[in-house]
C-alpha cells in the first residue's frame, strides 16, 4: 500500500520562504507524475505545480517564476520551493503521487503566509 506524506509546512511573513516534501513509501514502484495542489477555505483544490519522471514540469500561472518543483527519483520524494510568498498562497498544500496503478494523496500541509 503505497503511502504519501508531506511536511515542511508552516507560518512565514509576506516575502518569505518554505520548502514542501513529499515522501512516497510502501513500494511506491513507477511513479510518473507527482504534483502538488492546494486548497484554501472555501476554494476548491487547484492544482499549483507538477513534474514528471522524466523532469518535464507545469506550474499555475499564480505561481510561475516564484515556485520550483522538483523530484529525486531515487528517494520517491517531491519538493516544492516556495520563494517570494504572498498572503494569498495560504492553503493547505497536498501532494499527489500517480503511476499507472495507483493514484494517492497526502494528507496535506498547511501553509500560512502573514502581511
């Protein structure tokens, strides 16, 4: 049973930064896609940034030239780094880890950005 944990969330002011894992246990075996999303109170789950084995990545327009995604392979484990943080980047941030058999959530962090 395939597991995904995320961490590094937290409280940073207006113009800091944070640095999201996302780690993948249980024989988390072919993964093709990890992605993270968030989700802020009453908004629905957008999708913020992803990349694939092969290190092709998208990102949302929001988020663009501020934040970096990037993954090691070896370790089944996804980064997001956050720089240049807005009030308005405060959610929870989840990381999804997708292969051909599975599809999985974290369970989410939360990310809190003060002005």
């Amino acid at each position: 049973q395939v597991q995904v944990v995320e961490s590094g969330g937290g409280l940073v002011q207006a113009g800091g930064s944070l640095r999201l894992s996302c780690a993948a246990s249980g024989r988390p075996f072919r993964i093709s896609e990890m992605a993270w999303y968030r989700q802020a109170p009453g908004n629905e789950r957008e999708l913020v940034a992803a990349i694939t084995t092969g290190g092709s990545t998208k990102y949302a327009d929001s988020v663009k030239g501020r934040f970096t995604i990037s993954r090691d392979n070896a370790k089944n484990t996804g980064y997001l780094q956050m720089n240049s943080l807005k009030p308005e980047d405060t959610a929870v941030y989840y990381c999804r880890v997708s292969a051909k058999t599975y599809d999985k959530w974290g369970q989410g962090t939360q990310v809190t950005v003060s002005s």
